[in-house]
C-alpha cells in the first residue's frame, strides 16, 4: 500500500511473467498503481506481502546492483539538470553523439 491515499491498496493479487530480455510497458488509468508497481520492481520499495522473483530468486536475496542490471525504470516525472538541454541529451553517455541522432531524440 504506497501512494498519496494510504486509505486503499492500489495493487491487489498481481501476477505475470515477463520473458527475459524483453521490453514492456505498463499502461493503465491514473491512479491504478503502475508507478508503484514500477518501483516495487526496480527495488525502490519493498513488499509488506508477496513475491517478486527474478529468474526463480526472491528479490530479497539480490544485492541492488544485480536488481538495477534487471530492470531499467522510467518514471512519469521528467528530471532535467540545471544545464543546457545538449548537455542533458549528453548525460551518461559514454561517447560523443552526431548532433544528427540527437536531432532524432529531440523530436
């Protein structure tokens, strides 16, 4: 139970599988639980009941390293440096990027 109305839970009985090195997308109404679910899963916070398995190991049992290898979270809340937006394009990337592809992400 997390969010702003702690009068409710907003996940209840969820299960799925997801197959190892695919990409997917939760998408539902607001307010139904997919920010929580997100950072259940990526490890931000932990169950009070319930299982989340990794490849048959309980999330428990992982060091946050490992987790944070798992499972790349993109939450609905953009953050931007108090830096130019090139440098924010930039910003962990390991080499320089033709400003061609980062026409491409500015789109």
């Amino acid at each position: 139970m997390y969010g702003r109305k702690k009068q409710y839970v907003r996940l209840s009985n969820v299960s799925f599988s997801i197959t190892p090195q695919s990409e997917i997308a939760i998408v539902s109404s607001s307010g139904s639980g997919k920010t929580t679910l997100g950072k259940v899963l990526s490890g931000l916070y932990q169950l009070k009941t319930g299982t989340i398995l990794y490849d048959n190991y309980p999330i428990e049992e992982l060091s946050i390293s490992t987790i944070r290898r798992l499972v790349q979270y993109v939450p609905q809340t953009p953050f931007l440096f108090k830096d130019t937006i090139l440098d924010n394009l930039l910003y962990g990337l390991d080499n320089k990027v033709p400003m061609e592809k980062l026409n491409i992400f500015a789109i």
